[in-house]
C-alpha cells in the first residue's frame, strides 16, 4: 500500500493489532507496517508503522481509524482529540485521546462542528493570537 502525505510517501503492508494509548486500547486495529519511507522528514523521525487520526472519507483502502475502533471498543468517554501545542520549544506538547486535560487550557472550551468530512478543518470568524513581548540582545558598546 501507499500513502502520500504533502511531506513524503510511505510504502507498507496493512497489519492489525492492538493499539495502546495510555489507559485506552483499540482491538484489531489496521494500520500500515512501514516498510520504505520516501521523504526527509520521514528519515530524522524513525517508526515502524502509521495510524492515523483522519477520518474514514480519506482513509487509505477505507479502513477503520483509530478513533473509530476506540469508540466502537467503548474505550473512549467522548469521541475527542485534543492537542496542547506550549508556546516553547522546552515544554513538552500532548494529545489527549477521548477527554480534555483541564490542566492545559484556561478558560471555556467552544465546540464546533467539522466543516470537512475529509480532515480536522472548522469554520472560523476570527483568530486572535496574544504575543508575549518580545525582546532583543543588544550590543552594550558603541560600534566604531
């Protein structure tokens, strides 16, 4: 099988087995075995197979996705995917599988339809982004 990703291809064999994320577990689920992987990116970070978290309108050989199965299994308390994306290169993200870590928002959560049946795209009015100030080294000295 063949999957082409806007970064690489990657070439496998589709393989079931159970899929662990922390405390939840997905029985017979199918992803790819990685056999050859044709992309940069895809050389630095070394793996062994792919799941994705898309939906099944773009799944490769329309398999079920991970998501799918979890629900299907009960092993999730809500359908959901949450990312916490830290704003420094220091601090570690995370995904979060069928809940929301409440220790990594402030504030109220808005929940809003996917607008593409494909991928994770939703509508939106507007975005507003905060920026911490920012700062410079300078040179102490005069240049001469």
């Amino acid at each position: 099988i063949e999957i082409r990703y806007g970064s690489g291809t990657i070439h496998g064999k589709i393989a079931k087995d159970v899929v662990r994320i922390g405390s939840v577990q997905a029985l017979d689920q199918p992803f790819v075995l990685a056999e050859s992987e044709l992309s940069p990116a895809f050389a630095v970070a070394h793996f062994d197979g792919i799941v994705g978290l898309g939906f099944r309108p773009i799944s490769v050989g329309n398999l079920p996705t991970l998501i799918e199965t979890l629900k299907k299994d009960n092993s999730l308390k809500s359908a959901s995917v949450s990312f916490y994306l830290p704003n420094s290169v220091h601090a570690r993200g995370e995904i979060t599988v069928g809940a929301l870590n409440q220790d990594c928002f402030t504030g109220n959560v808005t929940w809003t339809k996917v607008t593409n049946p494909g991928y994770w795209q939703i509508g939106l009015e507007g975005v507003e982004i905060q920026q911490p100030e920012k700062r410079r080294k300078g040179d102490a000295g005069e240049s001469k």
